[in-house]
C-alpha cells in the first residue's frame, strides 16, 4: 500500500549523508545522531533504522533527504516501517549543478562590474572591464575540472605538450602503458604547473573524475561528503567525455586499464598495477603433474554434477537497501526480510495429498470468519491456486458475508445435491466453478453455508463427509469455518479429517478462555485429538488499538500448552465488512503470513 503523502509535514526537517569510511549521520532539525558501522551494508541498516524510529517516534511519514556517493535521495519513511523513493539526481547531475551554479556567479560578478562601470565614464568602464578578466581568469584557474579555461591556460597546456611530442610519439607506438609516457606526463604536468595553470583543463570533469578512481587510493583525494557502496554506476550512464580541444592524439592510458602486452622490452608488472597477480600463462600440451601417477584418477560415481548450481540469495527488494538495488546495487536482504521469504517459502510448499486445517472456536466473535479469510489469502497468493475456504457452520455461518460473491447463490446444499456428478470419474475441475465463489484478489475460493434464513437444515456426519471427499478431489488445501457448537455432529466429524488445527481468540478475556476451554474439550476426546490440541496454533487479535500489552501476557499464558502462538495487531479494515487481504496494513500483512507459516510447519 502506497505511502499517504498528505500526512508529511514540513517540519522536522531530516536528512542524512552517508560517507565512505562506513559512518554516517542523520540529523533532526539540528540534532545529529552519528552512525559508525564495520561494512556499508551495515551502516545502511543503521541509517535505514534511524529513519524509521523516527517515522514511529513522530507516528506519521517523515521526508528525509539522504546524500551518498549515488547522489542525492528524497524518501518518505512511513512508522509501519515502509520507505518509498520520492525523487533522485544522480551525482553527476549534482556535480554539473555545482559547476554551472559556481560559473553563474562568475558571470554576475562581472555583470554586476560591468553595469557600474556604465554608470561611470568612459574611462572607468575600461578600468572596470580589466578588472572582471582578471577576476574571471583567476576563477577559471582555481576551478578545478573547469571546462571553461582561458585562452592564456590553453597556450600553457599545448606548450607542455608540444615539449614532450617527440618522446611521446615514440613511446605511443612501442607501449600506450610503458613507463617513459609517466615521466613525458609528468614533464607535461610540471610545465603546466609552473605557469600557474591546473592540467584538469586538458580533461572534462567525468574524465578527472574517471582517472581518480581508477588510480591508486594514495593518489586519490579523499571525499567526505559522499558515501563509498561497493559498486559505482555503470558507465553507460555517465555522459561522454569531450576531446581536448586542438588535439588529435588520444588521450594519455591511466596504468589501471587493462592494455595489450608490449611487443618489446619488459612486461609490465600487473601485480602492482592492478593489486592482482598476473593470469598465469602454461606451456601447449602441459598436464596436471599427477597425471598418469597410480592412484590418481578418481571414480566417475564421485564427480559432481554440473547441474548442481548453488542457491544464489536475491537482493532486497524491501527498505532502504532495495531502493539502492533499484538503482543499480546489489545488495543482500536484511533478517526480516530473509525472515519474511522463510515464511513465503513455507507456506508455498505443495503437499502430495490435500491436507485439512480447522479453525476452531465455542465462542462467538472469537474472529473465526477473518482468520479462515486470511490464511487462505495467505497461502493461495504466496503457494498458488487450489485452496478453499469452507464455511462448516451447522445451519448459517458468516463466511459468505465477508467474502465476494460469485455470479451465482450456490451454497453447500448445492454441492451437496451434485455430490455423484462431482465425484464422478469423468468430472472435471471446471464443474466445481458452479458451486463455490472465486475470490478474484486474494485467489482461493469460498464454499458457503445454507444462507436460507427460513431453513431447517442441519449439516450431519454423514454429509461433512460427502463434502469434504468432493473437497479433497477439487482442492489441495481446505480451510473449514467451524460453528460454534463443539457437540454437533459436522463439528465432531470435521476434527476427524483435520491436519491441523488452529484456535483464534480476540484480546477479550471471554473469548480467550472460551478458546482455551475449547482446546481442553478436543485434547479428551481421542487420542487423535489430543495431538491435535497439543500441536495446534493460537491466532490473538488485538481487537482494539494499543492493547500490545494485553496480547503479549495473553499469548505467554497460551504458549506452554500449544505449538506456536501469533499475534495479529489491531487493523480496522478487519472489524467489520467485506474482508480484503490486500486492504489491510503491512504490519497486518506479515502477521498473517507468519500464521501461516508456523501452521504449514504442522502439515
């Protein structure tokens, strides 16, 4: 669910930088909290949980404005812990900003110069004139990586130049990396500094800045105002660089490239060049020096396969880290990310037989109805299709009610009356379409109760039996709604199918102890059931906002007895009406699919 914009306020004003020693900062309207981590990866997470305390301490979005070596980002942090990119401009766009706003306020300097020397005589507009060259040219030279330069720093460059064309020449057709061009550069280079001139002028900006990093890290000027990630944009989208003007040749190789090898004199050194040793270069027709030593040869049964590619992790798709990979990064999730895939994994698997999950409770408004929803949604949009909610109320249930309805008003009496077409050999699955209500979004299907409000009906052993053969045929997963009578028959009949079983209960106390009262009725009944009520899952939901306290000492009262224990937080959007999954918060969201994961562990 997108980030509601409207709730951002202008104050407090945030942002934070990230640098290349692995720290960083975020400052509050003023107030800066310091970041120092061992990796990049962690000082993003650090940055990343700052902002989104934050977001929580202030209980709305927040815009925050984060610099890093990438360039500069506009986020809006929400307190569910959701983080969306509002805007970005990559660092050269940044740079070339900062160039064109410095060269503007040349040119109104000398604007401002010039209209002063208007107002005055003749003579002073002269004077005046002089004075914007001399201010203009001596910002030109201390601009580095100007590509404005003076006519006077051309002359300087092309002078150094031209004293070392004839060495370079020769140089150029031996080796482009060969030592003596070093010296010829260096010869350049101090020409050019002797006359007060920076030999920047002889490269554009993204070329001066291409050389420094590929340079050694000595060589490089430390840069502190942005962030150092472990791979740099890809340089198709880094603007051309432009040729010197009035020159022909190419320009100088930096010894970090990767250059042919020489065709004469000493092979350069790759090891020192580059931090790596060389590729090493074998003889033709040379062997293994075990080769056709006894013993050597290994059984063909050993050899692994080459099919057997190792699990590649993705990169995070969620938070502040998958944004940067959105941007060309790559980098690994966080735990609860990791944490949020476990589950969609879990709950994905496919079983070779259907498998039953029942959702009990004696009690009323225990929020049977949502959970059965929830977990189907949960499971057919994360394990596909082939799930099926099953209202098993004894006379009327409310699942129809909270759920879409089809182009149809078949209920389980219809099902019940095709019950030999259904289970006929030649019957296919499309038949089962006429009787069960698809729900477009959340991608399961819902078998609903007789919905008659004048009917006697009551469902009996005998005919939850016929259902859920008819269930099992169509279905891989069967979600059954129970009543509320824990002696009827279809209820008693309905544990003998069950799998698994899962007890919901809101924070209210009568519903708790209903649901614990309910437990301990199953746990007597068989042995069957007794594993059952000592494997199942109890599902708290917070039925009013802030009552984390009340479910967290619930859920500990809880734990000794069952399997696992979920909360589910308060969302309204579950209160009352139809239940849509994709409708409800995030935080709701991954409650539920951590429900369903710790149920698909008991199947």
């Amino acid at each position: 669910m997108a980030i509601d914009k409207s709730r951002v306020l202008d104050a407090p004003h945030i942002t934070a930088r990230l640098r290349s020693d692995n720290s960083g900062v975020l400052v509050v309207d003023g107030d800066e909290q310091h970041i120092t981590a061992d990796s990049a990866g962690a000082a993003l997470q650090e940055l990343v949980g700052l902002i989104q305390g934050e977001a929580e301490r202030l209980g709305r979005p927040v815009r925050v404005t984060v610099t890093a070596e990438t360039g500069r980002s506009i986020l809006i942090a929400d307190e569910d812990g959701s983080i969306e990119e509002e805007s970005f401009v990559p660092s050269e766009e940044l740079e070339a900003a900062a160039e064109d706003s410095a060269d503007g306020e040349a040119s109104a300097d000398g604007e401002v110069d010039d209209d002063a020397a208007v107002d005055d005589d003749a003579a002073d507009d002269d004077d005046a004139a002089d004075d914007v060259d001399a201010d203009t040219t001596a910002e030109d030279v201390a601009d580095e990586g100007d590509d404005d330069a003076d006519t006077t720093a051309d002359e300087v460059v092309d002078e150094g130049d031209d004293d070392s064309d004839s060495v370079s020449d020769e140089t150029d057709e031996d080796d482009p990396t060969d030592e003596p061009d070093g010296d010829v550069a260096d010869e350049g280079d101090d020409d050019i500094d002797d006359s007060g001139t920076d030999d920047s002028h002889t490269h554009n900006s993204d070329a001066h800045d291409s050389d420094l990093d590929e340079t050694d890290p000595e060589d490089a000027e430390p840069r502190d105002d942005l962030a150092a990630f472990p791979t740099p944009l890809p340089a198709s989208a880094r603007p051309a660089p432009a040729l010197a003007p009035e020159r022909s040749e190419p320009p100088m190789p930096t010894p970090a490239r990767t250059t042919p090898a020489p065709s004469g004199g000493a092979r350069p050194n790759i090891q020192s060049r580059q931090g790596q040793p060389g590729p090493a270069v074998g003889r033709q027709g040379s062997s293994s020096p075990d080769a056709g030593r006894p013993g050597s040869q290994k059984d063909l049964l050993d050899a692994p396969s080459f099919l057997a590619v190792p699990k590649i992790a993705e990169p995070a798709e969620q938070g502040f880290k998958g944004l940067l990979n959105h941007l060309g990064f790559h980098f690994k999730p966080g735990r609860s990310e990791q944490a949020q895939r476990s589950d969609i994994e879990a709950i994905s698997r496919h079983f070779p037989a259907h498998r039953t999950i029942s959702v009990i409770n004696r009690k009323g408004g225990a929020n049977k109805t949502p959970t059965v929803a929830n977990l189907a949604a949960a499971f057919a949009r994360s394990g596909g299709g082939g799930v099926l909610a099953w209202d098993n109320n004894e006379t009327m249930g409310t699942l129809g009610w909270r759920t879409e309805r089809g182009e149809h008003d078949s209920t389980v009496l219809d099902v019940l009356a095709n019950a030999d077409d259904l289970l006929d050999a030649r019957a296919e699955f499309g038949q089962m379409s006429r009787f069960v209500h698809h729900q477009q979004a959340d991608k399961f299907d819902v078998l609903r109760s007789d919905e008659d409000p004048s009917g006697t009906h009551e469902m009996t052993a005998e005919e939850v039996d016929i259902v859920h053969s008819i269930a099992a045929k169509y279905y891989r997963l069967i979600l059954m709604d129970s009543g509320n009578s824990d002696r009827a028959e279809n209820w008693l009949r309905m544990i003998d199918h069950t799998d698994q079983l899962v007890v919901p209960t809101t924070t209210m106390e009568d519903r708790a102890q209903a649901a614990l009262l309910t437990l301990q009725a199953v746990q007597s009944r068989s042995e069957k059931a007794a594993e059952l009520a000592k494997n199942a899952v109890v599902v708290i939901s917070e039925w009013q906002p802030k009552e984390q306290n009340i479910s967290e000492r619930m859920a500990e009262d809880f734990r000794p007895y069952v399997r696992d224990v979920v909360i589910v937080p308060f969302d309204p959007a579950l209160k009352a009406g139809r239940i849509l999954h994709s409708s409800l918060q995030p935080a709701t969201r991954r409650a539920w699919l951590a429900a369903a994961a710790a149920i698909a562990k008991g199947l």
